[in-house]
C-alpha cells in the first residue's frame, strides 16, 4: 500500500500526451493528467469515450501509440510496474479451481512463496467474507461471489493502484454495495483506487475526484463536489442531465 | 480347432480367461497407454507453446500439426520402419519388430491429435484469459500450466481420443512389429492374422474385447466432459 516516504513509492503517475490509435482510427487523443497518491478516482463518460482503453493503457496491458506514461519510479519494466498494481474487470476471469486456489495462484504468480501465499490468500477471503466458499470451483461462485473473489484476490496481491473497470455493471444492488465496501476497505489501506462506472449515483457516493472522457480526449479532471455541481465542460453538463448516450 | 459356434467360443475364451487372449490384450494395452502417454507429455505443452508463442512458420506448424492429425497409420509405419530398419540411420538401435518400435510408430500417430487439440483448446482459452493473467504478471511460458490445467477436461477427451485411434490402428503396428506370436502380437494384428488363417473364435473374442475397450474410452470421455460441465462451470 502506499506510503509516501517510500523512496521507491509507485504514485504519482503522470500521463502526458497519452493517445492510442488503432487500424488508422484515433481512440485516444492528447490526453494529460497527474494521480496523487491518494484518493479514489472516478472515470465517467458516455459508452466508448475509451475508459476502458486508458485504464488497460495505465496498466500497462496496452502500449500507447503516442505520449508517455510515467510512474514515479522511473526506468522499471513494465511486468515490474505491474506487480504492484492490480485491475478487476468488469467480468472477472476466474481459473477452474477453487476460490482459494484462485487466490493463492495469483500470489504464486508473484513470486510469494507457498506458506505466505495460503496465509495471505486465507486473510483476503476472511475479508471478504468468502471463507465459507473457499473450496468451492470459482466458476460456479454467483455474479457477486465472483466479483469478490476478484476483489479478494487484488486484495491479497496488497497493490500501491488498483484499477477497477465497471465492477458492478452486472451486478444487483446487494453485491455492488459490497464491491462499493470493498472500494472503501481498499482506500481506507492507503491503496490509490481508479475506477470506471457508468453509475452516477455511485460515482457520486466514491468519487474524490473525477475524470471525465469524452469521444477518446479528456475533457475533464475535477474535484468530485465540483464536477456534480458546476461541470466544467458543456459535455460533462449534458452527461449529468443525461443527455450523452451512453 | 473346435467345432461349433464362433461366438460362443470367443465367449468361452474370454470368460476363461485365456492365457493367449490375455497375453495379446496385456501387450496391446502396454504399447498403446505407453504411446499415448508420451504423446500427451510431449504434445500438449507443444501445442500450448505453438498457441501462445509467435515465431516465423507458425501457420505451417499449425497447417502440418492439422493435417498429421490424418496420418494414415501405414504411413507412420512405414516412416519408422525406414529409420528404424537395418539400412536405416537408427538401424543400429536394433529395434525394429520390437514393442518398443510399436510404441514409437503410434506415438507419431497420436502426438498430432494430441498437439492439435492443445493448440486449438489453449489458444481459445488465451484468448478469454490473457488480460487477466497478465494483469496478475503472468508471462506467457507461466501461462502455459496454468492454460493446460484449465483446459483440463477437453484436454482429456482428445487424449483418449488419442488412446482410441492408437489401440485401434492395424497398420503401423503391424509394418513395425511384424505381428510376432508372443512378442509384438497386439490385438488389431491378432484380428486380421486370425481371421485370415480362419480362426474365428480367438479373432472375435479379441475384436469384443476391443470393440468393450473402445466403448469404455469413449465412455469415459463423455462422462468427465459432462461431470466437469456440471461441476467446474
Ligand atoms: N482492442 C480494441 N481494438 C479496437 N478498438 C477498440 C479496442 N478496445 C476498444 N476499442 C474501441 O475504442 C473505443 C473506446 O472503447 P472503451 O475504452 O472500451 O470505451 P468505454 O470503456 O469508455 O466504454 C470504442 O470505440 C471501442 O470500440
Ligand atoms: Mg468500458
């Protein structure tokens, strides 16, 4: 988790003149900002904007085709950088073993050794509260129990940033309250959250701040109170009002 | 040989179980699982490295492994009757008409089914996978176990597919064994030697007990697709 006095700490990260071009098409243009340290972003904008694209960019499973992205540690690779984050997808891929065992191969993964891996992994799914379905075959875990363990499992993997990308979009009211705890439980140990949704009434309930993509620029990074209230861009006001399809 | 029905003295020879009989059916079974069980430890990590890795001539590795998959089994034996044969360039190992040479011949039968399927299977399951895995710093060689274990129960069932086209196959085994009474004598040789020479009743008690082995393998196949279906999601 993070910690600023760390020498080596992740965040800030600085992503300038980001774009991303695929098959001669422009998906991401120019786009600028800095993360702090802290905080829990949330990534709105209407449907194909390209926030999946910037948070897969972000963590370093795409590479952009122009402008940089740049962690506070300079020089590291990228499988490095990544260690120390995490992403939960909108539908998680879960491995045909058990919940636990999902976790434990994660750890395993990164190199955390056997004894280490089953107690972490045991702690993260006490967490949340999944320990009574830990030998259970993830794949048959339902819509939330899925999401949880995934959470569970970024959870154990104790990440500076996690990305989290639609969590709920598939979700009833009682599990994508407990992926919003999850959200909390996550920036309460000091992890920086970046999360997309395209439910306002949750970005209103997590957000610090906002950033808002619109047509693959970035139109807008404000302050949460600021952007609900007083958007800055005639784009952002019409998305409030709910006037930008989706 | 008795006179009487055929059948019903198949029927008598594998109930009794005789000695020849079981012989035949003990060696078929040693060469055919031995050959299949290196084809598997050999083919699937091929076909999941072909699925993952990209190098210069992939698509023909992929093209080849497909079409090897249709290996006529006297082709295959008749490939490693040339290696293995005196003038050949393995000719010194002296394992022509040996069980060994048979295991051989069929597991270049079954390595290409095997292969293939991993192939197809893995990189399917890549594709659903590979963000994920990454995120969770996976390189793509730590990919390849994790794939395989995944893909577990498909992987299976080509696998005894495998076992299916091997202990059934005549042609290979009987180029490279050379159907030797007590030595490399298998089940299929057995079948076309006996039944060309007119003894029915060992030729058929052998085909029932290929015709049962075959059912049970394909049984089997079906029965853990559809438990893991059901259990695994
Ligand atoms: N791998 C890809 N290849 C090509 N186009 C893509 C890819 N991923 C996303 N896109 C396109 O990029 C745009 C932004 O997509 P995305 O980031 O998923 O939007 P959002 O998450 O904001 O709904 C869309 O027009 C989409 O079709
Ligand atoms: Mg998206």
């Amino acid at each position: 988790m993070n910690d600023l006095s760390r020498p080596d700490a992740l965040l800030p990260l600085r992503v300038s003149a980001l774009g991303f071009r695929h098959r001669g098409q422009s998906l991401l243009d120019g786009v600028e900002f800095t993360l702090g340290p802290v905080g829990r972003t949330i990534l709105l904008g209407p449907n194909g904007a390209g926030k999946s694209l910037l948070m897969r960019l972000c963590h370093g499973l795409l590479t952009p085709t122009s402008g940089r992205i740049d962690w506070s540690l300079g020089g590291a690779s990228v499988a490095f950088l990544r260690r120390r984050q995490a992403m939960v997808f909108q539908r998680p891929v879960l491995l045909r073993r058990g919940a636990l065992a999902n976790v434990r191969h994660a750890l395993s993964l990164q190199g955390v050794g056997r004894a280490e891996g089953k107690r972490r992994a045991e702690d993260a799914l006490e967490r949340f509260g999944l320990s009574p379905l830990a030998r259970r075959p993830a794949r048959v875990l339902s819509g939330g129990e899925q999401q949880r363990l995934a959470l569970a499992r970024a959870w154990a993997l104790r990440p500076e940033i996690l990305f989290l990308d639609e969590p709920t979009s598939a979700l009833d009211p009682a599990a994508t309250k407990s992926v919003e705890d999850a959200v909390l439980d996550f920036h309460r140990a000091g992890t920086r959250v970046v999360m997309s949704t395209h439910d306002l009434g949750q970005a209103r309930r997590l957000a610090d701040d906002v950033l808002f993509l619109c047509g693959g620029r970035l139109l807008e990074q404000t302050p949460a109170t600021t952007f609900f209230e007083q958007p800055q861009s005639p784009e952002a006001a019409a998305f409030l009002r709910g006037d930008l399809v989706w | 040989m008795a006179a009487g029905n055929p059948f019903a003295i198949a029927l008598e020879l594998i109930l009794e179980r005789d000695p020849v009989l079981l012989g035949i059916v003990g060696l078929s079974l040693q060469v055919s699982l031995t050959a299949v069980a290196i084809a598997a430890l050999l083919g699937l990590p091929l076909g999941a490295a072909i699925a993952l890795f990209r190098f210069p001539g992939r698509g023909i590795a992929v093209a080849g492994l497909n079409a090897l998959m249709g290996l006529p089994p006297v082709v295959a034996g008749l490939m490693v009757y040339l290696l293995l044969s005196r003038a050949g360039p393995l000719g010194s190992w002296g394992l022509l008409f040996t069980p060994t040479a048979m295991v051989i011949a069929q597991t270049l039968l079954v390595l290409p089914i095997i292969a293939a399927l991993s192939r197809q299977v893995v990189e399917d399951l890549w594709e659903e996978y590979r963000e994920q895995l990454q995120s969770l710093g996976s390189s793509r060689l730590r990919a390849i176990p994790t794939l395989l274990w995944d893909a577990r129960f498909s992987l299976v069932t080509g696998v005894l597919a495998g076992f299916g086209r091997a202990s059934a196959e005549v042609g290979a085994v009987l180029i490279v064994g050379g159907n030797i009474d007590g030595v490399t004598r298998v089940m299929t040789t057995a079948i076309a030697l006996e039944t060309s020479r007119g003894d029915l009743p060992l030729a058929l008690a052998l085909g029932i007990v290929l015709l049962l082995l075959v059912m049970l393998v394909n049984a089997t196949a079906y029965l853990i697709g559809e438990q893991a279906k059901r259990r695994l999601g």
